[in-house]
C-alpha cells in the first residue's frame, strides 16, 4: 500500500461512491483502496478537491460523501469518472429527522488555562480595545468614515493601550418599517457591536430624519456612554444627529472633540490574564473549496471541541449552509425543543427562497463549484464540522446576545460579511475563518485568523493566510493541525495580531442583515 503522501485521492468513508483528489490527477492516476483490493483509474483529469468515481451509480440514485447523501446522479456514472455539475444534481432531499437521539456526553473539563485579554468593568472579556462610531443609516456613514479617518497612527501613537477606531458604517437604516422586524433586527446588530466588550467607548452618529434614529436605538436597547472621572454623566453626548449639529464638517469636528476626550480614558486599560472559558468563537467558512469539509473545517472542529472542554462558547451560522446536513445536528441537540428551534430556521430559508423563485442549491458560489463543490448538501456537510461533536446547547436569532456555553447555532445568511457580523453583535470576541479559494476576511473589532484549506493556495496567499491545513493532505493529522488552531485562538485573543490585523483589514466588513423589504 502507497504511503499516505504518495496517494493521489483520499476515501473519507468505507460507504463513500467518490474519492477526493489531494492534488491535481491527469487522466490515467490511479486510486488504490486501503486494503489494495479495488483499483480506479480515472478517465479524465481531476483537479484538486474534485471528485472521483469509485463506484457505478445509475441516474437517479444517490451519490454519498463523508458517508452521507451529497445529491443524486442526473446521468448515469461510472467508476474512473469526474463527478460533478454536469452528472450530480440536488434531487428531493428526504431525511429522517430524530430530535436529541444522538447527545454526545459533555467532553472532560480542561480548567486553568487563560489568555491575557481586557476586563470590562461590568466584568466582560474583551480581546481588543476600540473606540467605535456607530452610523445609525447611510446618511451619516460619510460623517462616521471621517471621523474615524482623523484618528490615524501618528494620532493614537500616544494612545498604546487603544486599538484603533472604527467607523460601523451600513448602506441601510432607512425605507423600513419603523419598530417593525428589519428595523427591530438593525437595532439589535448596531447595539451588539456598540455595547460590545472590544468597543471600550462609542458614539452613535445619525442623519435626523431616517427610520432607524438615534434615539430610538439608544432608548429601546438601553445603550450607556462612557463616563469619564470627574466629569458630569452626561458631559459626552451619546448620540448627535447631523441636522442638528449643523451638517458634516461640524459633525465632524464635533466627532473628532468628543473622540479626543474618550481616548485617554479608553487608554487606561491593560490587559490581565482571563480564562479561556470566557471565549466566544465565531467560526466561518468562505471561499470553500473541496478540501475545506476535509482539511480546515474538520481540524477547527477539533479546536471547537478543545475550547468547549475549556468552558468556551462556539457559534456555528450561516443556517442555510447547514441544508441537509441539520438532521445530524438535531439528533445531538440537548433537548428536542432546540432540535426543533433548528429545524424551523431551516424552513423559514425555504420559504424565503421561495418568495424569490430560488433554491437554496443555489448557494454554492462560482469558487465554490470550481473548486470541487457541487451540491449545497456536499457544502454543508462539511462546513458544519466547524463546529466540532459536542452537543447542540441552543439556537439563536440574528444578532441575538449569546448566553449559552457550548456549542451553539446563530442563523444567518451564508454571505460571510453580514453572517460574521450577526456573530460579533451576539457577542463573538475570537473569528477563525476558513477558505479554499482565498477570501481575505477581517472584522473590526474583532480578530480574525484564516486557515487555509490547501497548501498551494496558502502558498499564493502567504501575507493572509495565518494557519495551513492543507498539511493534512500531506499527512499531518487533523489532531494536529486542529490544537495549532486552538492554541493560536489563544495567542490571538490575548494580542497577537492575526495577518488581517497587520494589513489594517476590517473597516468595511460591518453589515448588518436585511433580509425584508426595502421600501
């Protein structure tokens, strides 16, 4: 039997009717089974993370990968044959669906580890140190941009305890309908990210006569102002509206004023060691490939895993790529009521779809499908291993504060900007973000760390990509690679600057999730 760098396609299980390429194939590569006892040789060339026929499949009958269901044959397939859009197809999905059948026993604790982060008076852990300016509608997202843009490095090289400023701009806000879902959802985002325990101060920037007011934000999510010693409670304004103040220039100013006074005030804070049970980990994928349910995603479970046994929190999102893979998460959800809590969010995106004329198989991008996927249940059965195999603790909203420990689901879309920013507004203070084709993601105030899914990409990407699991291909265990992710979750909260960081990447990844009508 070939050694394991030497095999040109991985079988991740013994049901499996496809092999996985860990490297480009020509037509003639052949795969050996494990025991040598069955030989394939493909008729075309396959590329990296592109599938491969290792069984006969008739039209209509279904195509498995990780042991489970990926879609169905639209032609007939022979072994040797590259499997993908032009003979595999969606079909009807049918599961079984079992409720808390499955729960796995909670791993054992892992106690005493820390990381050198921020306490917030109220007792919060924070992993960055950021003003913020959070524009209330597109109307003020000019005034908020400048201001942020005054406080550059040679302006906060005085400040070295303050990460920086950040201006949470949006293209909405207004044209909805007032207190109704979409404003009430915009509201909970902005003051997730106001309120967050990275922002240490913030100042809420509005138009004046837009559908999401200042006012309405301050009041109806009970946001509070930094106070200063000494100083009388309300000697900062908490929110200024541009057609008060008397248009953008003296916004601005006034901005830059308020921003001067906080500063030396938000720099007094050093950082202390924290307990790694304080954690909340946003995990993401983007720009997935066929190698990310295989190499990244399954090694950030591990790390997922690792963290839940220190206590930590584990937010699992993009709900609609986790379509036909949710009956696995329902069977170890804790109680049936949170299984089915899943299961509903799965039907409200049907439905959503539908009112569009659209499938949700429509969620495999361009760079998705050329790098192997073909089928949404083939994406989300392998981004779900983010999320590691412990038990499901409970489903949150968007933007919803997250409370639990654990593992956990947030719905949001599967369009990374606005579902990490749902993540980070319920309180996610630690982002790893996986990729096959190469999305170069940052979110401010928040660190984002990147695992790439194979090495050649990574290579290209060498100034974005801070982590390679694309070494599993080449023989590293998942083990492996999965505790060099948690261990760098660990350097990062504590203040090592990811590669985004170092690039200034994440002033304008903010965005916030519309999903109703613009009026």
């Amino acid at each position: 039997m070939r050694p394991i760098d030497d095999q040109p396609f991985l079988q991740l299980h013994p049901d499996d009717d496809v092999v996985i390429a860990r490297r480009s194939a020509p037509e003639g590569t052949e795969w050996v089974s494990a025991d040598g006892g069955q030989r394939v040789t493909c008729r075309e060339a396959i590329d990296l993370g592109h599938k491969l026929a290792i069984r006969p499949v008739a039209a209509g009958q279904p195509v498995r990968k990780y042991g489970q269901l990926i879609g169905y044959a639209s032609q007939a397939i022979e072994p040797g044959e590259w499997v993908h859009l032009h003979n595999l197809g969606m079909g009807e999905l049918k599961h079984d669906y079992e409720f808390s059948t499955d729960v796995p026993p909670p791993p054992e604790p892992i106690t005493g580890r820390t990381f050198m982060g921020y306490r917030r008076p109220d007792g919060r852990a924070a992993t960055r140190n950021y003003i913020g300016i959070v524009s209330t509608v597109n109307c003020s997202a000019t005034s908020s941009a400048r201001i942020a843009r005054h406080f550059d490095e040679s302006v906060l090289a005085d400040y070295p305890n303050v990460d920086g400023v950040v201006a949470l701009t949006h293209k909405g806000g207004c044209a909805m309908e007032f207190d109704g879902e979409d404003h009430r959802q915009l509201a909970r985002t902005l003051a997730g990210f106001a309120r967050h325990p990275n922002i240490a101060a913030y100042l809420v920037v509005g138009l004046g006569c837009e559908t999401s007011q200042a006012s309405y934000l301050a009041n109806s999510q009970s946001l509070v102002q930094i106070q200063i010693p000494g100083q009388e409670p309300d000697h900062l304004p908490l929110t200024m509206n541009i057609q008060d103040v008397g248009g953008v220039a003296k916004t601005v100013q006034r901005g830059i004023d308020v921003l001067n006074e906080m500063l030396p005030e938000v720099n007094r804070v050093e950082r202390e060691p924290i307990p790694v049970s304080e954690l909340i980990l946003a995990t993401e994928c983007g720009g997935s490939d066929g190698n990310s349910g295989v190499t990244a995603n399954p090694a950030l479970g591990i790390a997922s895993d690792l963290l839940v046994a220190h206590g930590g929190t584990v937010i699992l999102s993009e709900v609609p790529e986790i379509y036909g893979g949710e009956h696995l998460l329902t069977r170890r959800a804790v109680t049936p009521e949170i299984g089915q809590k899943l299961l509903d969010r799965i039907r409200w995106w049907e439905e959503y779809a539908k009112k569009f004329d659209a499938t949700i198989d429509n969620n495999p991008s361009v760079g998705n499908k050329r790098g192997g996927l073909t089928t949404i249940y083939e994406k989300s059965l392998g981004a779900i291993a983010k999320a590691g195999s412990t038990a499901l603790q409970d489903v949150y909203e968007y933007a919803e504060p997250v409370t639990s420990k654990g593992f956990v689901v947030m719905d949001t879309p599967g369009y990374d900007p606005p579902s990490v920013t749902g993540m980070v507004a319920g309180g996610a203070n630690m982002v790893v973000f996986t990729t096959g084709r190469g999305s170069c993601f940052g979110c401010k105030p928040v660190p984002t760390l990147k695992v790439a899914t194979n090495t050649p990409m990574y290579e290209r990407m060498r100034d974005d990509m801070d982590i390679n699991a694309g070494r599993i291909l080449d023989g590293a265990s998942l083990r492996e690679v999965g505790e060099e992710i948690f261990e760098k979750i660990i350097a990062v909260a504590g203040g090592e600057p990811t590669l985004s960081e170092s690039q200034g990447i994440g002033d304008e990844e903010f965005c916030p999730w519309s999903p109703g009508p613009i009026f």
